[in-house]
C-alpha cells in the first residue's frame, strides 16, 4: 500500500507511556497509520524523509484562550500560532460578543483557517448583568441554542457571573447551562477565590472547569472536589508546579494561555508555557502529556493530542528537546511551517474578510474638561470627604479596596495633587451616556494618561490619568481612531494602538500589531507603571467579576457582592 509520509528514524513520544520511543512514522489521509518498524514489505511511499533522530511531539493543544486578546484576527491568530506548534485551540470568543453579540461571533466562526480553531459559547456576556455593566451585545439562551448547532462549538465557554448561578436555579445562567448540558459538552468556569459551599454548588450546578489564578489551596480544593484545572502563567509558580508534581496530578490538569498579546505572540505562545513548566520541576515528558493529551481529552477531542494510529496527524518535529526548538510544524501530515523557510503561505489567508460593518463601532462623542469634574454629592462635608480606592496588587489582575481623604471645593473633588490616579469609564454604544468615575492607588502611571476601548469585557472607554488635560487627549485621540490603546504626557502622544474591529481587534500584519503594543507597553512604563503585565493590568480595572473593587460605566462594583458601590463612603 503506497501512503502520503513517512517519517524514518525519529524519538516519538508516547502519550501512554509518557515516554519517547525510537521508531519511524508512517501517515496517510492526513492521519497517523503505523508507529514503529517492520512495515516495509506492507507500507511504501514516494516521500519518505530522514528525521535524523529529531523528536516528534503531538501539536500543542490550547483549550482556554481568547483571540481577542492577541488583538488580531483568526486569520493573523492562526499564523502566529502555529509557529509556535499550536495545531487546535479552544477559543471563547467573549470580547467580540460583549461588541457585537452573536452577530460578533458568527463573524469569527466563518473564518476557516489552516488552524484547528473550536469555540465555546459565551456564557456570560454580559460578564454580570445589564445593572452592572453596559455592552454592545448580550448572549441569552434564544442565542446559546443557535450557536450550540454549529458544527465547531464544543463547549460552554466560562461561566463567570457565580452569585447568580449559585444563589438562583432559575436564573438565566443556569437556563443556559442546563441547555448545554443536554448536549453534553464540557462546561468552564470562571471562580478566583470561591470556596468552600460557594465553590460546591458552583460545581453542582455543572461548572467543572477552572482557568482562573490558582493557590496550593484552591488547587488543591477545586482538584478533590472534581474540578479540571487549566493552569495559565500566572499560575505556574514553583508552589503550585510542586504540588501537581508531588501528587501526581497530571490527569486533572492542562496548560492554557487564556491571554497572549501580540507583542507576546510573536514570540511565543502554549510553547513557552510548556519551557515554563518544565524550568519549574516538571520533567518534559510530563509537560507535553498536559499540552497534548489531557487538553484534548477534557474537550473531548478524541481524535488528536496522541501519536497512534486513527489519530490526526498533527505534530512538531523538534531538534532539541532540552531547549524545546521547534524545527517543523505539520498539520493533518503537511508541513505548514519550517524553522528555515517559514510559513507556508498557500495553507493562509493574506487578508481579511471582516465585513465593513464591525468597523466604526464606538458611538460616542468627544469630551472636554468639563465631562471630567468629580462632583461630590451635597449629603457630604463640603472640605473635606472620604473615598474608595481601587489599591492594584502587584502583578496580579486582582484589586484591594482602601480609602483616602481628599479635598473638596466648590463641590468638587480635588484629587490631581493627591497620591491617586483618576479613573472614568464611559460608555460608548449610544445607550445611555453613562460615566463613573474611581480613583486608583498603586504603582500605576505617576504622569500622563492611558486610554482604552480593550476594557474588559464590556469595551466601553476607559481612561486613566494624573492630569485632566492628559485625559481628555487621549479620549479624543481613541475616538478619533476608532479605538484601541493610547499613552499620553503632556499633550503630546507617547504611543497608540489602533484596534478599529469593534475597538478590540486590528486586521493588520500580527508584527505590526505586536511592535505598536510593545510601544504602548513601553510608555506605560516610562510613566510609572510597574506590573509583570501592565496592559492586562489596566484593561482589567474594567472586569466585574475579577476582584475585589472595579469600575464599570455603572460606578465602582463590589466584586463579591455583585453590587455597585459609591466612590464617597
């Protein structure tokens, strides 16, 4: 029988065994046929290639991740992706729906690229509730039970809105997850720091996934109650490495990247992850089994993730598994990047087929100094008044609430000598007009100003600044290019990242992307900032639902309580 590849004299990694085994490969219809020898006499083909003893791995599998947050578009996402040996992932396309509602993800799920790309089903967009927050779309279950026919949809994507999912059976996130659940498929969650009965009834109700920033102590809980683990790089400390090592944990966890920006992409993505892992403790073997097999066995994709017969043959050829160098890339048994030659471009897209109208998405008008006076409510001393702070914690999306005293005078808050950042969330879909204002301590920006319409998850313009001259540039300057990230100090732009698809996304060149964000990266931290991320730092000051204390364009929001809160105390 003559066959499409064969691959002679390889190290192939055994998903059973865990363990490299010497042997050759033979593929035919794109899928593994034989592992081994003693095939010569059945199996022949036209292309048959020395591997010269290189080591060949499973594609790499990424379950929890946004495309969004590359900033780009499924087109440019694939490319950069599978340089880095990522052959399938899992998208939740929860940023474009929060913009565009259904119409948003429909628009990503028709790109049809060289990688494997499945979706979840936003559960929560938005992440709270429309008394919470405001967002250009919302997905309800009349939206959920359309998207769950899709072919590529397999599964619901993070649950993050727990008190109602917790605290009421017939709310409309439980409606959509009982609705899932018919089609049995798997369920994510969303819950930093839920614990105890909270985290119980969280499972209960069918959320057994978790990406969220990990301890020993939640791992160790959410993993003895059931829960699938898929650990991030913010979670991939030495701590927590150890204890999945000691415990022998590896059925119960994958590694996943949830965010990578694109200044990261470029140079990395699962690959890196899979480097951290190991530099960590975990022996290499056992890294690549959670960023093949067990991410494709929890989103029950048994058709990949293994290098056995039946499977797809999709893989990485490597010549040195100590430094994890990737020399080729193969998808369904083609190669579609080489180290040398790079991608081949006849397997991608050259440009984008995104429809005129996700363009031009913000509605809203320019503001002047005036949007940005703090009036200070008449019930209060009129000198003197105490505020919430939202207090950033260092190298973590998480916030702390504190206080702070600051003037008053005639009626307004005079907060520009003090210690605190100004922070204004506006809304930008033409819906209601709403602003609310916040101060933020911490080692934030100490001049200038930074703006955004990448605010997680509802996209509305946020604006953060030392001065209200700053502040208002920005904002004109955002709106002015339809969205995206800007630095200013004064009066003068630092840097800018234009994202006009629903102020989220560009559709240009993933380089062009990345080297303007590193830009805004750069002057964020030529102004102060000092975070290990300090773009996902700031675009999460919007998130209500990470906590403790955010702002939304409803005002401050008590993260654990669900409730919005008032600036003066």
């Amino acid at each position: 029988m003559e066959v499409q590849l064969i691959i002679k004299n390889l190290n192939v990694y055994n998903s059973y065994f865990k363990k490299f085994i010497q042997g050759d490969v033979v593929i035919n219809d794109g899928k593994f046929l034989h592992i081994g020898s003693n095939y010569e006499e059945r199996l022949t083909s036209k292309n048959i290639i020395d591997g010269n003893n290189k080591y060949m791995i499973p594609g790499l599998i990424d379950i929890h991740m946004h495309i969004e947050s590359s900033m780009t578009i499924p087109s440019e996402f694939s490319k950069a992706a599978i340089k880095q040996g990522v052959t399938t992932v899992v998208a939740d396309p929860h940023e474009i729906a929060n913009v565009f509602g259904i119409e948003g993800i429909k628009e990503f799920i028709k790109s049809k690229e060289k990688l494997d790309i499945f979706y979840g089903i936003p559960s929560s967009v938005p992440s709270t509730c429309n008394d919470l927050e405001t967002t250009g779309g919302e997905i309800t279950v009349n939206e959920v039970e359309e998207l769950l026919s899709y072919e590529n949809i397999i599964c619901l994507g993070e649950v993050m809105n727990f008190k109602d999912l917790i605290e009421d059976e017939n709310s409309a996130i439980n409606n959509i997850i009982n609705i899932s659940k018919d089609k049995k498929i798997p369920l994510e969650g969303h819950c930093p720091k839920i614990d105890g009965v909270d985290l119980s009834f969280y499972i209960y109700r069918g959320v057994d996934g978790d990406h969220t920033q990990q301890s020993v102590a939640s791992l160790e809980e959410k993993i003895r109650n059931g829960m699938f683990i898929e650990m991030q790089h913010k979670s991939m400390t030495t701590e927590n490495i150890k204890f999945l090592v000691e415990n022998n944990l590896y059925e119960h966890f994958a590694l996943a990247t949830d965010d990578v920006m694109a200044d990261k992409l470029t140079k990395g993505h699962l690959n890196e992850l899979v480097k951290e892992a190991v530099k960590l403790g975990m022996t290499i073997e056992n890294a690549i089994y959670v960023a093949t097999y067990t991410p494709a066995k929890r989103m029950r994709l048994f058709d990949r993730g293994t290098i056995a017969p039946g499977k797809i043959a999709d893989f990485i050829l490597l010549d040195d598994i100590k430094k994890i160098n990737i020399y080729e890339v193969y998808k369904n048994g083609e190669v579609v990047f080489n180290k040398y030659n790079g991608l081949k471009e006849e397997y991608f897209m050259k440009k984008s087929n995104f429809h005129k109208k996700f363009y031009n998405s913000i509605k809203f008008n320019q503001i002047t100094k005036e949007h940005l006076l703090v009036k200070v409510p008449k019930n209060h001393n009129n000198n003197k008044v105490t505020c919430r702070t939202m207090n950033i914690m260092k190298n973590t999306t998480f916030t702390e609430e504190g206080e702070v005293s600051l003037d008053v005078v005639n009626n307004l808050l005079k907060w520009e000598n003090s210690d605190c950042a100004l922070i204004a969330v506006f809304e930008r879909y033409g819906k209601n007009n709403n602003v609310a204002f916040g101060l933020v301590k911490g080692e934030i920006i100490k001049e200038g100003a930074v703006a955004t319409t990448w605010a997680h998850d509802h996209h509305n313009v946020m604006v953060m600044g030392r001065n209200v001259e700053d502040m208002v540039l920005a904002v004109n300057k955002l709106i002015d290019f339809n969205g995206g990230y800007i630095v200013v100090k004064d009066n003068n732009v630092l840097a800018k990242l234009e994202l006009p698809i629903g102020g989220i996304v560009s559709d240009e060149p993933i380089e062009v992307v990345g080297e303007k964000l590193g830009e805004v990266r750069s002057a964020m931290k030529e102004l102060g900032y000092n975070h290990m991320n300090e773009i996902m730092s700031f675009s999460t000051l919007s998130l209500p639902v990470s906590p403790a204390i955010k702002i939304t364009d409803k005002g401050l929001i008590d993260v654990k309580n669900c409730k919005v809160v008032s600036l003066f105390k």
